[in-house]
C-alpha cells in the first residue's frame, strides 16, 4: 500500500511539475525574456500538438523539435547530407549495414531527473532506444513505417539496432535502400534519453529533453512556446563560436492572419512564414515584388519548396464510382491537364509565389528534378482533340464531374472549373471540411481531389512511393488507387540502385509515366515565403523548408 501511495505522489508530482512551473513563469510576464533584444520571435497560425519527436509530423510540431533535438545526420540547406551527432559513417554489405561513429561531446540538456540536474553525455545505446522507440508505436503512429526494412541481427533475435561500444552504432537493413541517409534526417529520429521518457511517459509531448540548440522552457497551448539557448550546445561555426548565437526562441499562436502581420509590422515578430498567411495582394505585386509601401520596411525571401500541388483522380478500374465515370478513360485525364493554364495560377492567384508545374509530379529544387522533362503545359487545342479521341467531341456526352475540395482553396477550384468548361468539360465544386476531405481521399470515396505532397526527405522516392501499387490508401499515400506493372517494376528496380545517376534516369522514366497515364496533374511547385525584420541576419531558406535558427543572428 505505501508503494502504491509513492507512485501515485510521483505520478501526480510529474503530472504537476510542468503546470505549475509554466503559470509561475508566464504569471510573472518573465520581463528579463521580453525585454531581451536577443530573442527570436514567431507566430505559428497553427497548432503545435507536441514537442516529442515521435510526433512530428506537422510542420508546426517539426519546426519545433528541430530546434531541440538532434540526430545522426542532417541536410545543409543545399540538401546535402552532412553530419550531426554522428561524426562519419560507412556503408557495407551492399548497402544493408550502416555504422555510424559518434562525437564525444554532445549532452542532453540539463533536468532535474538527471543525476545533479546535469546533462549526461549521449551514447550509442541511446540511438537504439530512441529509435526502438519509433518500431514500437502503436500502427497509425506515422513514424513507425521509417523502419519496415530493419532487419534483425544475425548474432540475436534482436531488431538491428546494435550499440558494439559508446561511439559506435550499427543498423541493418533487410533490403538495400539509398535514401536511407536521408531517411535519418527526419525529426522522428532524433535521439531522446530514455530514462526520462520512461518517468514523464506520454507527457513527454510538453516536457521535451534533448540535445539541440536551444531548451525547452515553458508552454502554454494555444498562447506561448518558450526556449532558451542551450549554453553547452555541440555545434560550432567555421570560426569556432560556439552556436546557437541568440538567447531563445519564442513562438506566440495568432490565428488570424492580419492580426499576425500587424504584429510583425510592429516588430513584435521577427518573422511570418507561408503565402497563405499574409495577405498576398496587400504586400505583393503579381510579378511576386514587394510593392513599394513595403519596400525596405523588411525581407521577403522566398526559395524552392518540395511541394507539388496537384490534381488527383482515383483510377482503380474495380470502384464503382471509377466505373461511371468519364475520368475512367486516359483521355479525359489528359485533357484535364492540357485544358489548364498554370502560369496564370501562378501569377494571378499566387502573386507569382511557386513555378508552374509543367515537368512531371517530382518537384523543382528535388536534387533529381529534370527540366527538360515535358510535362503538362496550356494547350486547349490539345486538350479538345484528346476529348474527341476519348468520344466527347466538344465535350458532347460528357456527365459532370464532380471536385472535391475545402474552402482554402476555393479561388483555386474556381478558376480550375472555368479553364475545364472552355474545352467542353463541366465541373462541380464540392466543399468539404478539411477532416472530411483527408477521410474521404484516404478512403477511396471521391475520384477528382486537389491534393498536394510534401517531401518527408530529400528524395524523389518519397514522391513516387505515392504511385505505387502496394501502396493503396489509406495504409499507404497512393490515394489514385493507381496500377501499373511497369511503374512497379521501375520503383522496385530504383530501391536497389545506389548510384544517383542511374537512380535519376529511373526516376525521370517513372515521371513519364505518371505524365502519360495521367492518374494525376500537377498544378504548381510551391515556394518556400517569409517575411522577415531588417535586423535578423543569417536566416537561410532551404528547398524542406525546415525552420534552422542556430546560425541566426540579431542586430
């Protein structure tokens, strides 16, 4: 009886520790973080729902981890793999083992469940928790797909994760698979100490410990993220400053977008993130120029984005919703995608913010991406002649076809139905919740979707994953529902293939094909937007457009 009261005290005292600490500091209005000239601050319009990697998924709860935590590798911003925590590694066994050697250096940061209070020093056995961790999430925990080709290890029946000494880590792969690397720089890999994860449990998710460049401090949901700068970070620039170089971080949560840009107009934010959130057509010119009231008041930076927003249609030939419809037949899909003039997306509905996609579903600023692939381009006429191959002459005998969408993307879908009704094809727009639009594309129950994707890392692999057949929504991200024995084979053949070059020419041959059978057009590759203060300095895009704040400076 008396352990069970000791448990249920350190329960509740966890549970409570985290509550009171942050009325404490927000109660105090913490003057010395406000009025610290030294701070980043940013508003994030959406919900941050934990800060456990795990979970990072979302763009809001990456943008946060990423900031906290660490892992074996990391991307530049030029997406090329450099190291992390991992100090050099090398492959063997034809791309099946990966061992990685660690740093020396590197801490979690301080907490009170540690001996002391003190960091203790990350080692190799950390990673096979870490990312055990990961493999052993319940089935919809969207990390836990990273790691289906683990292989065990032949010395045990352990999976293959192997820790041999403190600075050597080893993984095994079943198959060969060269995004692999890349793979490892997703936030979900971060390593995390186990010991403390086991003590906070699922409230790990507010009570964040890891080993980045800034610590966690305070979080009240919904109103204000805190960190401070991690004094004992590993990272140093090419001169031998320690990083990160300000003070902290803090994040506030402003939903509506003009308030959010009357509080960076002030200065109270340093920064404002995403086209869709500022008023385009207030700041911008439609050649994408900040319009001259704004010019010199602050930055507008914009960059590659691996994004590509697209058009889907469900062609699984077995739905009865397929069989009835014209988007059954190639033709008409084609003709979709000829009737549609995305430079004028671009230009009038997104103040040039994103390229016209006219090469194919893998997006610009992907290291594979070919500009000379020829892709979906205006061409009305085209797109007339392919509706009479398909037995529609002028759209004569076409039944309506139906778009299903959500409010964000209205204009979009508007714009979408006026461009297919000038060759003869007529189109209904739908507005769903966006819940109801994730269930009903996942499902399978709607055969015309806006969609887009965004890379989960820096290979094209991630992208054609979405055609494959074996992939079927809603375990997988094909929600086309699309078949085809060439795709596969050319999938499968690229999994195997470790040299880029060759890999590439796979890639550019499986983009032809989407080109051709047309279970999707893609409309436009999105741009990496933000705003941002004269007197933030070193705040460098990249193409994942990760949010990096170690090498930010302020004036």
């Amino acid at each position: 009886m008396i352990t069970l009261i000791k448990d249920r005290l350190h329960r509740w005292f966890i549970c409570l520790l985290p509550i009171a600490y942050c009325l404490l500091f927000f109660s105090c209005g913490s003057p010395e973080i406000e009025s610290d000239k030294k701070f980043f601050r940013y508003n994030e319009s959406g919900e941050i729902t934990s800060l456990d990697p795990a979970s990072a998924k979302r763009v809001e709860n990456i943008w946060a981890v990423n900031q906290m935590f660490n892992g074996l590798v990391q991307l530049d911003d030029n997406l090329q793999l450099v190291p992390c925590i991992s100090k050099s590694w090398e492959i063997s066994d034809s791309g099946r083992t990966y061992t990685f050697h660690l740093r020396n250096d590197v801490y979690f940061h301080d907490h009170p469940f540690f001996q002391n209070g003190k960091g203790r020093k990350v080692v190799a056995q950390d990673f096979v928790l870490s990312l055990f961790r990961l493999m052993d999430m319940d089935e919809e925990q969207s990390s836990k797909y990273l790691f289906s080709n683990i292989a065990r290890d032949e010395r045990s029946d352990n999976l293959g994760f192997i820790a041999p000494d403190d600075s050597t880590f080893k993984i095994y792969l079943i198959d060969p698979f060269p995004p692999f690397l890349n793979i490892l720089t997703m936030q979900y890999c971060s390593v995390i100490p186990n010991e403390i994860v086991d003590r906070y449990g699922a409230d790990f998710r507010r009570n964040p410990v890891g080993t980045g460049p800034f610590m966690f401090k305070a979080w009240e949901e919904g109103v204000k993220l805190v960190l401070v700068k991690n004094e004992h970070y590993f990272e140093r620039d090419n001169k031998d400053t320690r990083l990160p170089y300000i003070d902290g971080i803090t994040v506030n949560f402003i939903k509506d977008k003009q308030s959010a840009f009357i509080d960076f107009e002030k200065g109270t934010a340093d920064m404002l993130s995403g086209a869709d959130m500022v008023n385009i057509d207030l700041i911008i010119d439609k050649e994408g120029k900040l319009k001259p009231e704004y010019t010199g008041k602050f930055k507008m930076q914009t960059g590659s984005y691996l994004k590509t927003d697209y058009l889907g249609f469900l062609v699984d030939p077995d739905s009865a919703i397929v069989k009835k419809s014209p988007l059954r037949i190639k033709e008409v899909r084609q003709a979709i995608g000829y009737a549609i003039d995305r430079e004028k997306i671009v230009k009038h509905l997104r103040n040039s913010i994103g390229t016209p996609a006219e090469q194919g579903f893998v997006p610009k600023g992907m290291p594979s991406f070919d500009s000379t692939l020829q892709g979906f381009t205006y061409n009305p006429d085209k797109s007339r002649e392919l509706l009479t191959k398909a037995g529609f002459p002028g759209g004569k005998g076409i039944d309506e076809i139906t778009l299903n969408i959500t409010e964000q993307y209205l204009d979009l879908s508007q714009f979408i139905e006026h461009e297919l009704s000038e060759v003869g094809i007529p189109v209904k727009i739908y507005l769903n919740r966006p819940i109801v639009q994730i269930e009903l594309i996942a499902n399978a129950q709607v055969n015309f979707f806006r969609k887009s994707w965004v890379a989960d890392y820096a290979d094209a692999e991630n992208f054609f994953a979405c055609f494959y057949s074996k992939n079927f929504s809603p375990k997988g991200p094909n929600y086309t529902h699309f078949k085809n024995k060439t795709y596969d084979a050319l999938f499968e053949k690229s999994l195997n293939e470790s040299d880029n070059a060759k890999r590439f020419e796979i890639y550019n041959r499986m983009d032809k094909i989407l080109i051709e059978e047309a279970p999707m057009v893609p409309l436009f590759y999105d741009q990496v937007f933000r705003l941002v203060n004269n007197n933030i300095e070193g705040f460098a895009l990249n193409p994942m457009n990760l949010l990096n704040l170690k090498r930010v400076k302020k004036k």
